[in-house]
C-alpha cells in the first residue's frame, strides 16, 4: 500500500509517495526483487541499516531520527551494504531517478 509522506524543508512541506514497512518481514524484504518504477520508495520503520543484496537498481538512502529529522544520506548500488546509525529510527530508500529528501528535511506525518 503506498502511502504519502509528509515531509518539511525550511517554510513549506511537501508530498512523497512510499511503501511503509513496519513488520519484520517487510523490513527484511524492503525494495528487494523490484524494479525500477514500480514502487515509488520504502520508508523502513524501526531500521538503523539496509543492504542492497538481490537489488536491481541503485538508491537513495536517507537516515531519519526519532523526530523524523534526515540526518545522513548515501547512494548505495547492487550489492552494497550501508553504514549502520545506532541513531537512526527510520530509513527511506527511494530509486535514484525520483527526488527525495535533503539532509534537515523532517518527516511529519505518514
């Protein structure tokens, strides 16, 4: 089920579409197997850490803290694994060619 992420820069908000992976499961799996365009990205909920084992396409990776704040960002190809954050409450994985958040960016609402 996509859901639309809310996220705030400076003076105003603005909209994202992602998947919402709260289950173990779902988390595991994330963004695994897919193909470009046919999911918009996936906001892991809680995950401090993704890998890109069985991926087909590179992504945009962005580290959320408990308030929703984007402290880090990485791209991280096929076959990558990321840095883990003990910090991080959350993970935003969007494809390349979609825009996403910036670091200071703050998630509020999904």
């Amino acid at each position: 089920m996509i859901h639309i992420l809310y996220f705030k820069r400076k003076n105003f908000t603005y909209t994202l579409p992602a998947e919402v992976a709260t289950s173990f499961f779902s988390r595991v799996r994330g963004l695994m197997g897919t193909k470009p365009g046919t999911v918009p990205g996936m906001l892991l909920v809680p995950c401090n850490a993704v890998h890109m084992f069985h991926m087909y396409y590179p992504l945009a990776i962005s580290y959320l803290l408990k308030d929703g704040t984007v402290f880090h960002q990485e791209v991280l190809h096929p076959w990558q694994i990321g840095n883990t954050y003990k910090e991080a409450y959350a993970v935003l994985e969007i494809p390349l060619d979609l825009p996403s958040p910036e670091i200071g960016d703050v998630l509020l609402y999904w």
